[in-house]
C-alpha cells in the first residue's frame, strides 16, 4: 500500500510530482477534459503500474499527453491531414491516433504492441506546467478504477485510487467533463471516440466527413492486431516445461526455460517485459517454430497478461 500525497499546483508540488514521475512513479493530474492518471510512457515498469492501479483486465493503449506539437512530432508520424488539425485544436481536447515512430522510445505497452499511438496536447494550465516540469511523454488513461467513471475532481480520484498511486496534483475541478474525442488518422479519418470537441467542428477543419471507427477498445482493423508484436511462431500456453524445439517462457521458479516474464513470480514486472518478451521469443523460434508460456495466475495484472498471450494464441488466418 502507497501513501498517496496530495500535491498543491505550486512550483513546488510540480516539481515534486516531476520528480516522481522520473522515479518511475504514478502521478493523477488535472486535464480540461478529465483527470489522468500520469505515468513515464517510456518506462516499462510504471506503464505496467498504471493498468495494476486501475486493475484494467486488458492492455488497451493508452494516449500520449505532451505539452506541444513539436514534441509530439517526436513519437508519432505527422501527414498534413493531422498536422492540419493539431494546428487547428491544440492544445485542446483532441487525440489523434497516428502512426508510431519507432525510434521515439515509447514503451510498447503504452500502445498495446500497436504501430500506431494516441497523442494529446492538454490545453489545462496545470497539465501544461507539470509536462514542462517532467520534460517527457506522459501516458494517461482516466484516473479511475476499470469500470468506473471517470474523475473530474481531486477528490473523485483519492475516492477511487488512494493507495494504489504516489501523488495526486489538485488542479481544482474539469472543465470539459467528458473524454478528449479520437479521430484516427493512421488511415482513412475516422472518429474513434467522440468527446469534448464536437465532431461537426472537426468534419468542418478537415473538410471531409469522419468515418465510424468502431470501437476504440478494440482496435480490430486489419494488420492492428496483426501487428509486428504477434508472434509469427505458434504458441502454446500453460505449458509445464518446453516440449522439442520451443522456446519456453517462463514465470516465477520453476524448470529451465529459454526466457522468462519474471523470476521472482512478479506480475507487474511480468507485463512490464510482456512486449519485449514476444518479440525476444519470436525473434529466437523463427517463424515456422514454437513458443510456450508457463501459465500465469488469472489475478490482477495476470489477466491482462493472459488476454494478451490468448491473442497471441489464437489461430491467425
Ligand atoms: O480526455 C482524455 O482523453 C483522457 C485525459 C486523461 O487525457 N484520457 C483518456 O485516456 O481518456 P484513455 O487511456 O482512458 O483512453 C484511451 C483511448 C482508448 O479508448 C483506446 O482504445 C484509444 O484511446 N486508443 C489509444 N491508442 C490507440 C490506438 N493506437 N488506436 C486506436 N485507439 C487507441
Ligand atoms: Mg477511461
């Protein structure tokens, strides 16, 4: 159990939530549409922390929070349809969906093994300042417990995640009240999510209607799922031990294996490594040959670990 702080929006409690962030801590933050829940989306370990916090049964990406375009330039693509509508909306209450840059070393948890990433630019006065103040890429879901509604006041936080993250920084109540809205723009435009910037609006920038994205949980477009995080070798899981040439993953103590999620039997270090282990084993077995996984126990961060290997089980056509 963590003692969580609540931080004033000082210069003082930004530096000190920055500091945290940089150790690898979880920071809640105001936006002007809800309150995040803010952790370092280049490291592993505390974009695993956030989906424990939450206790989100599925890695869904998360969206990238940076205070300006030029930063976001770091860790997505920008074509001229998106550039277009940064200019135009932010900073603000908009995410685009773009394709990733791989180079940008954006932790691959952050966008579920996607090649794509959701970026923002957060127009609230105290987000801006806290992002200048860490200097870095911010990956921020809903600071809210998985299921429930989303924060829009210091308190609703402390309500649903005391204990579970290191700070809260009070930025006084949300503005806007609802999600950012999601266009997709990694293909044909598309409105993932609607949210606090009208779609009209949008459609009027781009000059051109937005398609229906379907369902932004899901990412469910060809070659999304299929991306360069599925294993091209067959997997197997629940294994007891590797069975002729597989490369066995291991979990906890347990027989000799090739690889292993975590030693010590850790489900947060688990999915820390989750992505990088897929490709590791992957890269290892080649692509006619076989990967199995000792089985992880179905708690906490371990079901979403296992609704990941399940995927990466599945038949693929
Ligand atoms: O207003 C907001 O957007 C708030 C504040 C904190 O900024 N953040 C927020 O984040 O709502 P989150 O993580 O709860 O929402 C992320 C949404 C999910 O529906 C997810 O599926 C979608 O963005 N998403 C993220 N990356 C994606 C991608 N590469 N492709 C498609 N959808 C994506
Ligand atoms: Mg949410």
């Amino acid at each position: 159990m963590t003692v969580t702080k609540d931080l004033a929006a000082t210069p003082e409690g930004l530096a000190h939530a920055a500091q945290i962030l940089r150790a690898g801590g979880l920071v809640a933050f105001p936006t002007e549409t809800v309150y995040g829940l803010g952790g370092d989306a280049r490291n592993d370990h505390a974009v695993a922390g956030i989906f424990a916090a939450k206790a989100r049964p599925q890695f869904n990406p998360l969206i990238v929070h940076v205070p300006d375009l030029d930063a976001a330039r770091r860790y997505a693509e920008f074509d001229a349809r998106a550039e277009a509508l940064a200019g135009a909306f932010w900073p603000g209450p908009l995410t685009l969906v773009l394709p990733l840059r791989p180079d940008g070393g954006l932790s691959p948890l952050v966008t579920a093994g996607l090649a794509s990433v959701a970026i923002r630019v957060p127009a609230h006065p105290v987000a801006q300042a806290f992002l200048r103040a860490f200097d870095g890429p911010l990956a921020a879901p809903s600071a809210n417990p998985s299921g429930r509604v989303s924060p829009t006041r210091a308190d609703h936080v402390r309500a649903g995640l005391a204990g579970r993250i290191d700070a809260i920084l009070d930025g006084g109540p949300c503005a806007v009240g609802v999600e950012s809205t999601i266009i997709g723009l990694d293909g044909t435009p598309a409105l993932l999510r609607p949210g606090g910037l009208p779609v009209e609006v949008l459609e009027a920038a781009l000059g051109q209607s937005l398609a229906i994205g379907g369902d932004a949980q899901k990412p469910s477009a060809p070659g999304q799922l299929a991306s360069h995080y599925a294993p091209g070798a067959a997997v197997r899981l629940e294994a007891t031990k590797a069975e002729g040439d597989e490369v066995f993953v291991g979990f906890g103590p347990g027989p000799d294996a090739a690889l292993t999620l975590s030693d010590s039997g850790d489900l947060v270090e688990a999915a820390a490594r989750l992505f990088h282990i897929l490709r590791e084993a992957d890269a290892m077995a080649g692509p006619s040959g076989r990967i199995s996984f000792a089985p992880i126990p179905e708690v906490g961060l371990g079901r979403a670990i296992n609704d990941r290997l399940r995927r990466a089980a599945a038949p693929r056509s």
